[in-house]
C-alpha cells in the first residue's frame, strides 16, 4: 500500500511543472509510481535475525526504520543485504561511528553494514537508508540514538554491490546476541 507524504507529492509535482517549462519529457506517471511502500513491519523481541524478503524488483531506496532495537549482549547490529541467491556475508564497506559523552569511536566492517554497540539492552532508534546507484550498488548512510542515554548517537556510511538484484535484507546481531525489544519496519520506493 503506497504512503504518500504531501512533501514528497508536493516536490514530484514541482519536478513535473518545472520539466513541462523547461522541455524536458518526464513522464507524470513515473513520478507518481516512486511513493514510499511499507513493505514489512518485523518483531526484533526475540531470535537472532529478521530476515525481510519479498523486495520488489525495481526498488530505488530502501528506509530500515529501528524503533526501540535491542539486544541481550552488548554486539554491534548489522545489516546484510541478498538478491535471489540469497543473502551476501562479504563485499561491504562500512563505517560507524559512535558518539558519547566521553568521545568517538569509529569502527569499519566488510561483512555487513555494521552498527557499533557497547551496552547491553540500549533501545535504538532511528533510520537507515540505502540507494541504488545502478549496477546493483547500494549506498547507505543513517543514524540510530540510544533511547536509553542522551549521549549516544550512531552513524552509519557504507556501501554493497550484489550479484544480482536486491531482494532481501537480513538484521542480525554480529555475535551469539538475542534480540529482546523493538521492531524494524522496511519502507520501499522505487
């Protein structure tokens, strides 16, 4: 079910109008099929990972929305993306950078887009978002704030190129964590 914001309808519009006066050829009807699609709401209560299939083909942007995320242990969150062949453990180039009261500490990872952890049971929120750049290449870039301290902030760059097209996106601990609260909802737009 598409969920279109007034901004964005707003803006797809302004595009339309401004290409009618400049000549350019865009097609109204594209504008309108690129409005943001809930795809999947999962329980990050319990269980090692959440796995979110049924990407539709053509996806432009994903948005990974953590709402209250948390583990048992104190392990980094990551995200791993997969197309037909399933999901893909290597290839990624990612940062995070964590900031506390006391400084940063930055860390990099090439087995998933990682998120840097460093307490048990921290609530994370926040949104994560990947595009498409073509070929198969994703770039992400989102931050996560720990609803339990007023002094942690995440921030996450990275980027992933699959053999083929994107179809699932994996949410897991890095280690032997068990999610114990939140949710994950996926928004597409393509």
């Amino acid at each position: 079910m598409p969920i279109y914001s007034s901004n964005t309808k707003i803006n797809n519009w302004r595009r339309w109008v401004s290409d009618q006066i400049t000549g350019n050829d865009t097609d109204i009807s594209t504008l309108q099929s690129q409005s943001l699609t809930l795809l999947e709401t999962a329980a990050t209560t319990s269980g090692t990972s959440v796995t979110i299939g049924s990407v539709p083909a053509g996806t432009q942007k994903i948005d990974i929305v953590f709402s209250g995320v948390s583990l048992d242990g104190s392990n980094d969150l990551r995200i791993r993306l997969g197309d037909s062949g399933g999901i893909e453990t290597s290839g990624y180039e990612s940062d995070c950078s964590r900031f506390t009261a006391t400084g940063v500490t930055t860390t990099t990872a090439t087995g998933s887009i990682r998120m840097s952890r460093a307490v048990a049971d921290n609530n994370n929120s926040g949104v994560i978002s990947a595009f498409h750049v073509g070929s198969n290449k994703w770039v992400f870039a989102g931050s996560l704030n720990d609803a339990d301290s007023s002094t942690n902030l995440l921030t996450v760059v990275g980027e992933k190129t699959l053999s083929g097209e994107l179809t699932q996106i994996e949410l897991t601990p890095a280690s032997s964590d068990n999610f114990d609260a939140g949710s994950v909802t996926v928004f597409t737009t393509g």
